[in-house]
C-alpha cells in the first residue's frame, strides 16, 4: 500500500475576503475571552446571583493595592476573594 504524505487545499480569497476572515477571528478572540469571563464567575451564596463587581482599593501614594473584593451587586452580599500570594 502507497504511503499517503498529505492533503493540500488551495484556497484563492479576494482582499475583502480576508478583510472578513480577520474581522471574524478578532470577534472570536473576543468572544472566547468574555466566555472565560463568564466560566470564572462565582455565584452570590447569599441570592445565587451572578451580578458582581469587583472593587479594589489601592494606596493613593505607592498605588500599591491594599485589598480586591467582590461584592454582589443584586443584594450586596461581599463574596471571599484573595490577593495573590496571600494565604
């Protein structure tokens, strides 16, 4: 039996079709990361919501963060965050 090497497909686009092939890989992109978005999110133990936000305070001098929490923005419920390297 002949050992098979490969396929090769050529494909011939206009500029305007790879003008849309870029625009559709950029929304892609963009779409894959607001999905991870949506995988990290942590449900409200207080009312099962999804609707947070995240609050950071930081030195006003060294700009140094100081703490990052989340707090439930449906009933205000703060959900358990940690900075990174802390315990």
């Amino acid at each position: 039996m002949a050992k098979v090497e490969g396929i090769t497909i050529e494909l011939g686009f206009d500029d305007k079709s790879k003008l849309k092939l870029r625009a559709i890989a950029k929304h892609v992109g963009a779409l894959a990361d607001e999905l991870d978005k949506i995988d990290n999110l942590k449900e409200c133990e207080a009312c099962g919501s999804y609707n947070t936000v995240t609050e950071t305070l930081a030195d006003g001098e060294t700009r140094e963060v100081i703490s990052v929490f989340k707090k439930c923005d449906d009933c205000g419920n703060e959900l358990p965050t940690r900075l990174e390297g802390s315990d």
